[in-house]
C-alpha cells in the first residue's frame, strides 16, 4: 500500500517532503502522530460537550498557521513533550475516552496525521467503539485526504476563517483558502449528510462550520454567513465565535478583541439570514481561558 507521507500531499501546502525519511514540511511533523493531550474537554458547543464532555484528542503541529494561533504552544511544531502514538494506541485511548463517559471522540487538527488517523478509528469501531467521531479542523484540507476518513467520521468540525486571499495570506499563507474551504466542506457535507440530533440533545451526525470572529473582520465575516446560509442552509450548523484573543506575537489589528458591537452585528447577521442551527458565543468568552493546560 502507498506510503502517503512518502511524497507528502496531504494538505494543500503540498511540500513533497518524504516525511519517511526524517524530512519535514511545512507542518513540520514526522510521520507518526504526536499526542500532546488526552482529556474529557468542556469548551466545545453544547451539542459536543453535553454534559459529561467530548473526548478530546489534540495532536501536535498544524499546516495552516494561523500567526494569531491560541493553541501556537503545540501547533507550530513538536513540542518534545507529545507522545509518539500508532493506530493501536489511538484506538485504545478512544476506547479509555468512551469508559469515561465520553459523548463523542473529537480528533483536533489530525490531517496532517490522516492515514494513522483515519486507520485507528477504523480499528477502535472494530473494537467497540460506539460514539460518534468528529474530526475538528482548519477546513484547510484536501478532498482526497478528507476521503480517507469517508465512512469512519460522523461528525466534522472545520473552520471557515476567511473569504478575502487578502486575510488569508496576511494571517495565514494561503491565498486559496477559501475555495479550498469550500471543496472541503461539500466533501465533509457529502459524507456525514444532514444534522443529525439524537434524543439526548447532541449531534450524531453532520457538519458544525465555525468562524471566528477576527478584528477588523466585519465584510469578511458578512461574506461567510451569506456564502454557508446560500450553499447550505440548516442542513449545517453555524457557530459563530467572539473568543478571539491577541497572543503575544501578535501585531497590528491582531492585538485588539473584536469589538463587542461588530460581534452583535453579526450574530444578527447571522439570525436574519434565518439559520435557526447557529450556535452564538458570548462576548465575555475568553480565548485564554478556552486554552487546555498544553505539554510545553
Ligand atoms: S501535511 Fe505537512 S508535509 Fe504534508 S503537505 Fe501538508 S504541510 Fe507539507
């Protein structure tokens, strides 16, 4: 079978970069999942967390970068302190996070990690797992790596940050973000199929597109919620996040929260469009306090 890191395309930086061998891209991962984080989390929408918590399993490193990441302690590279993991550690952690009462296995930003991913939950379902698995991510991600998951994921979790290359490549490097983001989440769309809610309130199935609010973001923001309520409607939910908060290295208009009126203005927005499944983040949310205690 077809070593993917090999010649390393898994996402749309497509470096080549033979991760088999010790070399790296720009995420700079090897090819072997890095763990930094195992726990029951609570900070996710109420239809993940519920009330016992959705098991959460965050990997090192990203291929986005995002210069204001909050979570830049681990996803700018190996921290040292991650554990190294293969399908069958995986799978059994997933099966420890559905002892616990997990409502779901919530997999943060894995594609650069896919093929190990993608394997180990086809062996944790084998091994009894019963939960929904959702797949939390940038929507930075390619369609042929979204398909290994096809079948295996019930739930996705993307970002949909920008709609301007303008923003994309001053924050993120990616000028073609958003029509990357939107081949993305038809893929996703297409596997999960509509919301799906079970009698306990939480989601089975289907796909929660977030957006966070950036400062200064107002149109950029405005072009979202038109493009997901046009494209999809209720059939996704919307979550719209305010916790925006500056890291350290953080310059110009980054260093300001969003307003709390442009946050208001697009809730609003967001309502008149009539999406009834949106999810709406209160203002005095903290982004810091949102930071689980990372290996660092
Ligand atoms: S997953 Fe990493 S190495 Fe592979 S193409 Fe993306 S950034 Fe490059």
């Amino acid at each position: 079978m077809e070593n993917l890191f090999a010649d390393c395309n898994l996402c749309p930086r497509r470096c080549g970069a033979d991760r088999t061998s010790g070399r790296t891209g720009f995420c700079r991962m090897p090819d072997y999942p890095l763990v930094n984080l195992i726990k029951l989390h609570f900070g996710e929408e109420p239809v993940i967390s519920g009330r016992n918590g959705s098991g959460t399993v965050f990997f090192e490193g990203c291929s986005l970068g995002c210069v204001y990441c909050q979570n830049y302690t681990i996803s700018r590279g190996p921290t040292g302190r991650g554990t190294r993991m293969d399908e069958q550690s995986l799978a059994e952690a997933y099966l420890r996070l559905q002892e616990q009462g997990a409502h779901n296995i919530n997999l943060v930003t894995p594609m650069h990690f896919a093929p190990v991913v993608a394997g180990s939950v086809a062996l944790a379902k084998d091994s009894g797992l019963t939960v929904p698995v959702a797949v939390n991510c940038s929507g930075y991600d390619l369609v042929p790596t979204l398909k290994l998951f096809d079948g295996l994921v019930d739930i996705y979790m993307p970002d949909m940050k920008y709609f301007s290359p303008k923003y994309s490549s001053e924050y993120s490097h990616a000028p073609d973000y958003f029509q990357v983001c939107c081949s993305a989440i038809d893929e996703m769309v297409r596997q999960t199929g509509d919301i799906v809610l079970g009698d306990d309130g939480l989601i089975k199935k289907g796909v929660i597109v977030r957006h966070l609010i950036l400062p200064g973001g107002l149109f950029d923001s405005k072009h979202i919620i038109d493009y997901l309520t046009s494209r999809y409607g209720n059939r996704i939910f919307i979550s719209l996040m305010s916790q925006y908060t500056p890291m350290p290295s953080c310059t110009g208009r980054l260093k300001e929260r969003p307003s709390e009126r442009s946050c208001g203005i697009l809730a609003d927005y967001l309502a008149s469009a009539g999406q009834t499944n949106a999810f709406i983040q209160e203002y005095e949310s903290s982004g810091k306090e949102m930071i689980p205690d990372f290996l660092t």
